[in-house]
C-alpha cells in the first residue's frame, strides 16, 4: 500500500475512534442525569413521607 492510502486509513480509523468515544460519553452523561433525577425523586418522595408522618402527629 502506498503511504497516502495507509494515511487516509489511520486517519479514518482516528475519527472513528474519536466519534465512538464520544458517543460513549454522551451516553454516559445521559445515564448519569437520569439516576441523578431518579435519586432527587426518590429523596422528595422520602421527604413528604416524613413530613406526613409528622403532620399526622400534629392532627
């Protein structure tokens, strides 16, 4: 193989290589916001149980 040809192959391997990467990332990123949202949700639905918990106390 000429070395243009093995250049242009490196290269093409290089950005595909950068694209997935980044793809893992974004993923990643998106995983990690919806746990976030989850975790928030579930310490809110905590918190309002305690809350009426005490309320009921107060009744």
């Amino acid at each position: 193989m000429s070395n243009k040809i093995k250049s242009l192959l490196y290269f093409t391997c290089f950005v595909a290589t950068c694209i997935f990467y980044y793809q893992m990332e974004q993923k990643n990123e998106i995983e990690n916001q919806i746990v976030k949202k989850e975790v928030n949700a579930s310490n809110s639905k905590d918190i309002a149980k305690v809350a009426s918990e005490d309320m009921a106390g107060f009744n």
